[in-house]
C-alpha cells in the first residue's frame, strides 16, 4: 500500500466511524478513527467499564484475545516471566464464599506512579489517557513494575522475532496493556473488548457525557480499584 | 623546473591513489529494491535523512498519537522487503542490512518491530 494509499484508508474508516440514523443523531459507541496528521486529544479519557457480574469463572477469551493481537507467543523458560498484559483473577469472600472472576490489567492510571518513577520518561500519558512505554527509550530499569500497585507491567527477558507489525515489541523493554492503541486509533475497540463473549467489557470515551461508558458510570455504582490510591484509574469495574 | 616537478607530482600523485582507490576493488554493500520507485523522496535525501525522518515520526506517533505519517517503518518494508524472504534482514543483501553492516552501524529497528512485510502475528496466551 503506498503512502497515499494508506492515507485514503484512513480517511474512508474516519468517515465510517460515525454512523447517521437521522441528522442530528447518531450510534452510540461507534467509536472514530483519528484522521491522519491529527494527535490524541486531552479533550477524550479512553476508559473500560468490566461488569464482573457478568464476567464468568474460567473464561479467558480476553487474555487469549490479548495475546493474539499483541503478538505474544514467546516460549519462556521461567513462567514467571511470562507476559501478563491482562489476567484473570478469581476472587472469593472468605466470610460468605461469596465468588466473583474479572480480567485485570493497566488501569490507565490519570496519575500514574509508573509515570512519576520512570528516569527517562520513557513511561508516559498520552493526552487522551491511554498510558504507554516509549520503548525507544526504555532502559529496562523496571522501577515502573516495582511502582505499578497493580502488577500491571512485564520485562522481556528474550529476543523476539515474531511481533505483530502494529505491536513493536522487544527484549530489555518493559511493557503492559497499551489499550490496544493501535485499534483505538483506528476507532475499533480493544481485542479483549471485542472477544469477551458476555459482553462484561464496556470501552469508551469517559469524557463524552453521552458515551455508553460515561452513562453506565453516571448511574451505577462502580469501583475503581485501590480508589484509595487516588490514581483516578481509567478501568473501572462493577459488581466488586 | 624543480618547482614544476614538485607541482606535477602534488597534482598527480593523489589523483593516481584516488583512482585506484576507487576502483572495483572497493566493497559496497549490495542494494536490492524489490519494489523501485515508490520511495517517499529521493535516493540521496533516504540515504542522508532516513534514520532522522524515523525518528521524528516515531516521537509523533508514539508520544502524540500521531498516524499516517509519511515517513513509516512499516511503510519502509512494503517495499524493501526481499521478495525472497520477506525481510528487510537475515542476509548480508537484505535491504537494511546490507549497509548498516557496510557502514557499521548498529540496527536496532528490528529488535522490537516486525522485519518482514505482511507478517500475521500469532498468539499463545502466556
Ligand atoms: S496501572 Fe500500573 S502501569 Fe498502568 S498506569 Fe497505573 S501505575 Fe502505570
Ligand atoms: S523500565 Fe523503562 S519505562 Fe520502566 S521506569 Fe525504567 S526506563 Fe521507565
């Protein structure tokens, strides 16, 4: 594809991203692609509503979704040092046995300790939310993995060669849940997302007040994981 | 007359050495273009400024979010990948590192992005 091919490619996804029923009205939670030569806006906070009421016990669709459209399929020798971009954690209330599952992964911190801890700056926010490792200049210090309260960060320890070409990825970087940035940008949603077969995942733009997200978030009750922190997460989950 | 002499042999001498020294004896590296002609600008300009454009865009794009920039890894590899092989490295004529080797300068693009055009990456969860 040449270099204008690609940019027609853009243009005609940005033009689908927004679906007109009548005028004035639009699908909600049809998200848009960027066009080309536009950056992320600070006006937008990419967010993820988890409903662990719905998320079922034993399912990993979203971890396997995750690894599929990341690339990952390294042999490790050591799993603990497997890539963890996104897992599943069962939970159980000991008091009353009460059971729940959800998928855990970077909560896209809006104050990110990551962030505050990298010496390079190679951890960074992006303006619309969406935390990221600028690997170009990632040291493979790992202070961000010992900062993240959600061990939400990865150090690969081995040579890769079989990478997704949207999803740079390599030895002596340290790496997490990019909330499938490539597939935002495009105005898809993240693969976990569009895999979970419950529909437990809701992806959106939290500072639309009109997104599906932001109106699940105004009128239910959820959670933001270890809220105490005060990192104002950008996932958040419902049911724990 | 001596004067002369010393002039000729200043004038002479380096353009003799010169000549020979660029002679076929010279390696280059081996260029190999699957695809010619489609290059966002000029030999010359890619030769000098490619490593600067990259960098420049990789900042855009990573760190604004920049897309669709005219100057692309992925873009790179559409066209100067071997037909061959698929790769823009893995032998002394790919098309990167066929002068990276010459010049000695170390490639390090592709320790984290995908050297080969089209590749469909598949997924084990770990
Ligand atoms: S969850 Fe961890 S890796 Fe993600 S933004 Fe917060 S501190 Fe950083
Ligand atoms: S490992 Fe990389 S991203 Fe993490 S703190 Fe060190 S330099 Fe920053």
């Amino acid at each position: 594809m040449s270099n204008n091919d690609r940019r027609g490619f853009l243009a005609a996804s940005a033009g689908l991203g927004l679906v007109a029923i009548a005028p004035g009205v639009h699908l909600m939670q049809v998200a848009q692609a960027r066009p080309a030569g536009e950056p992320a806006s600070k006006l937008q906070r990419w967010g993820m509503l988890v409903d662990t009421a719905k998320c079922a016990t034993g399912c990993d669709a979203c971890v396997s979704a995750c690894a599929t459209e990341n690339g990952i399929n390294e042999k490790v020798a050591d799993p603990r040092q497997a890539a963890q971009w996104i897992r599943k954690i069962d939970l159980k209330d000991p008091k009353n046995g009460r059971q729940h599952s959800l998928p855990m992964m970077c909560q896209h911190c809006a104050e990110p300790p990551c962030v505050d801890v990298c010496p390079t700056g190679a951890s960074m926010k992006r303006a619309d939310g969406i935390v990221l490792v600028d690997r170009h200049i990632c040291i493979g210090c790992r202070y961000c993995m010992m900062a993240c309260p959600y061990k939400a960060r990865s150090f690969v320890h081995q040579p890769l060669t079989q990478q997704n070409p949207e999803v740079p990825r390599g030895l002596g970087c340290v790496e997490s849940c990019t909330l499938c940035v490539h597939r935002v940008d495009k105005g898809q949603k993240p693969a976990c997302v569009e895999a979970c077969p419950e529909g437990a995942m809701v992806f959106g733009d939290l500072e639309d007040p009109n997104s599906d997200i932001a109106r699940r978030i105004a009128q239910t009750a959820t959670t933001q994981v270890r809220a105490d922190l005060k990192l104002n997460t950008g996932v958040r989950y419902q049911g724990i | 007359m001596r004067r002369a002499a010393t002039f000729l042999l200043l004038g002479v001498l380096p353009w003799l050495t010169f000549s020979a020294w660029a002679g076929d004896s010279v390696p280059k590296p081996t260029i190999r273009i699957a695809t010619e002609g489609k290059c966002i600008a000029p030999a010359e300009e890619m030769r000098r400024n490619h490593m600067d454009m990259l960098k420049h865009q990789r900042d855009k794009t990573l760190r604004q979010g920049i897309r669709g920039e005219k100057a692309s890894l992925n873009g790179c590899i559409e066209c100067h990948a071997a037909k061959s092989t698929g790769s823009v490295i893995g032998h002394d004529d790919s098309f990167c590192q066929s002068c990276h080797s010459y010049a000695a300068v170390k490639l390090d693009c592709w320790d984290c992005h995908q050297p080969k055009a089209g590749y469909k990456a598949t997924g084990v969860k770990p």
